[in-house]
C-alpha cells in the first residue's frame, strides 16, 4: 500500500463510556516485540509513523504518558503540523490536544517542553504516595498539579479528565506501566500498534503492556482486529478493539 493511502485523519471512534472517555493506547514495536532501544521507542517507526502518530492524536482531547516514558522522550501533545492544528480548528478543537502526565514519584524533568512551551495546556496527575513537598515543586513550574489516590492513580485521572477536563477522548501513548494499568482494569477500549520491519534483540523484553507478577492465561486480554494496514516503508499499521467479556446470565 502507498503512504499517501493511510490517512489517520478520516478514523471513526465510538462514543465514550458513560464514566470516563474513550481511551486508545497508541505503539509502536519491533518484530521481535521491543518496544523500547537506547532506553527509548524513537528509532523504532519509519516518518509514516510518526505522521499517522500525530493524525490520530488531533481526534483526542488529551494525550497521556506515564513518567518512565516522560523521563525518556518527553510528553507533548503538539501536533507540528498546521495542516493538522487546522483540521482541528475547523471542527471547533484546540490547536493541540491537552498534555497529561501521570506519575508516582513526581521525577519529572524540569527543562521537558511539556513544562517549557506554552502552547499546549498540560497536567500532572500526582499520586498520593509522592514524598512531601514534590506537588509544590512541580506547581511551581507552572503547570496545574491535582494528587490521585494510591492504587487509583489512573481510573481517578480519567474521571477528572472526563469531568473536570471535559474530555471524551484520551490517547495513551506509554509507558508499558500505564498501559497495564488501564487494560488490567478495563479502561482501554482501543489498541493501534505500529509493528516495525526491525530486530531489536538484546538481553531485556520492553513488552507494550507490563503489570506485576508473571504472564497467565487467565491474564490475557482478547483483541478483535479491526484493520491492519501494510505499507511500502515495511511495517504494519494495526488497530484493534479490546473485546469485553459478556455478561452473566
């Protein structure tokens, strides 16, 4: 398939649950199942990648990363592309979604553009087991700060960010701590992953999704395909549906 035949921007979503936003967990991986390399995912998508990255963010209202994966690449929610702020813009959007980032430890790099660049709104969703004095700091560098429950950190952010935010939609784009967090608790209603023509290899598994103890069969979480698109560049651009257990009788 030709680049220029994948087009992010004409996706359809469906609407939100009623009590939190429609969440989707973007990422992208090697053949060999790394996500990350020299402690980072960049290296590992092509420039179609990273373009249909920033055209499936102008869909959502916020993007959202974990620490680990501020602490590696930053968290932005900028779109760098006028064609895109545009887009958004004609229907009534920001120019760029909201920045989110959720941390427990509040080690956060002051001199990330997130806390630098005015451009875009952000928020730092703190957890209650954050030493003292770590929610005055980060308040000091200008962004919103609100505390969120230990063992709660995540579902409690998605409820300010439907409530509070107004947001209907929220796009995950790591690290695998947050990303097991939400699907281990049912909040992750979509999954698009980018798997790159690459060998990673190494000694260490960076898996999409991680939570604490080994992997179980009771464990995994079924997925119903919804596209998979190759590209000239080699990779393979999938989308998928969480599928939702069925109800008892």
């Amino acid at each position: 398939m030709d680049h220029s035949e994948i087009d992010y921007t004409q996706l359809r979503f469906s609407d939100p649950p009623r009590a939190r936003p429609y969440v989707v967990v973007n990422m992208v991986m090697s053949a060999d199942g790394q996500t990350v390399v020299d402690g980072t995912e960049r290296g590992l998508g092509s420039a179609l990648d990273q373009r249909l990255m920033r055209e499936l963010r102008v869909h959502f209202d916020v993007v959202m990363n974990g620490a680990a994966t501020f602490r590696a690449s930053g968290t932005s929610a900028r779109l760098n592309d006028p064609a895109l702020e545009h887009w958004r813009l004609e229907r009534g959007l920001p120019p760029s979604p909201v920045a989110a980032v959720l941390t427990r430890s509040g080690n956060l790099p002051p001199q990330r553009r997130f806390f630098t660049d005015r451009s875009f709104e952000a928020i730092v969703y703190l957890s209650s087991a954050a030493p003292d004095g770590v929610r005055e700091e980060l308040e000091s560098r200008g962004r919103p700060v609100l505390i969120v429950p230990e063992g709660e950190e995540a579902s409690v952010a998605l409820r300010h960010i439907q409530a509070e935010l107004g947001a209907r939609r929220v796009l995950v784009e790591g690290g695998a701590s947050l990303n097991g967090e939400l699907i281990r608790q049912g909040l992750v209603d979509e999954y698009f992953l980018t798997l790159a023509p690459r060998i990673a290899g190494g000694d260490a598994s960076t898996a999409a999704f991680t939570w604490p103890g080994p992997p179980t069969r009771s464990g995994i979480k079924q997925l119903e395909l919804i596209h998979a698109l190759p590209a000239q560049s080699g990779e393979l651009f999938l989308r998928y549906r969480l599928q939702r257990a069925a109800p008892a009788d």
